[in-house]
C-alpha cells in the first residue's frame, strides 16, 4: 500500500491517504469503545439510536472514501463485517443484538461511501480553477 502523496498532471500534491487511515482507525476505535461500554446518552443528544449507528458508519466510511474511492468497496466490506462483529458481541457486554442496528449500520456505510466519493469527484472538477 503506497501512503506517499501523489502528484497529478500539473504538479499539486493529492493527500495521502495516511491521515484518512488514522482518522478511519481512531473513529473505528472511539466506536468500539462506546459500542462496548453502557454509556448512558446524554440528555442533549438528540436523534435516535438508530439514527447514531448511521452517523457512526457514515463517519467511518468517509474520510478514506474521499482520498481513495478506489478503496471503497472493500472498506464498505470491512465495515460492514465490522457492524455485525459487533451486534454479535454486544449480548456479551450486557447490551442488546439488534438487525436493526446493523442494518443502519449498512446504510451509514453507504452514505458515508457516497459522500466520500462524491466529495472526491467535486475536488477533482474544481482543482485547477481558481477564484478571482
């Protein structure tokens, strides 16, 4: 895996995925940690539980989605493996196994893909051009 920057066609510097790794790695373990653990929901969160796993995914999916859309599937692979590990393991924590959960879990990946790859296709028809 080559985690050197990049150089396109006139000479600026792509990001390397380097910091979307760490950034996938830390979100997947801040995750776990909270996944794992009864952590009451404060009181000034709003959304729902299923709404969270979404949000979750969608943040796990993104960063490398949008430096590497190339990579995609099989992080959406990863992740979504990942999802069902842990609705397996939870009963074992003292937390509940739901479908429903991982299904959301399924469609923060999604979301989280398509606004990544998304993100990187604007970036690629706007580099170049420069606001006057």
């Amino acid at each position: 895996m080559d985690l050197r920057p990049r150089t396109g066609q006139n000479g600026r510097m792509f990001p390397a995925p380097a910091f979307a790794i760490a950034m996938t790695i830390a979100l997947a373990v801040l995750t776990t940690a909270l996944t794992m653990l009864r952590v009451p929901v404060p009181a000034g969160i709003g959304g729902t539980d299923k709404l969270h796993h979404l949000l979750a995914f969608a943040a796990l999916a993104l960063p490398i989605a949008t430096v590497r859309p190339r990579w995609s599937l099989g992080l959406a692979l990863i992740l979504a493996g990942y999802g069902g590990l842990i609705e397996l393991v939870q009963p074992y924590v003292g937390r509940s196994r739901e479908l429903a959960d991982w299904t959301a879990d399924l469609k923060g990946i999604a979301v989280g893909t398509l606004a990544g790859v998304g993100l990187n296709r604007l970036a690629w028809l706007l580099r170049g051009r420069r606001l006057a």
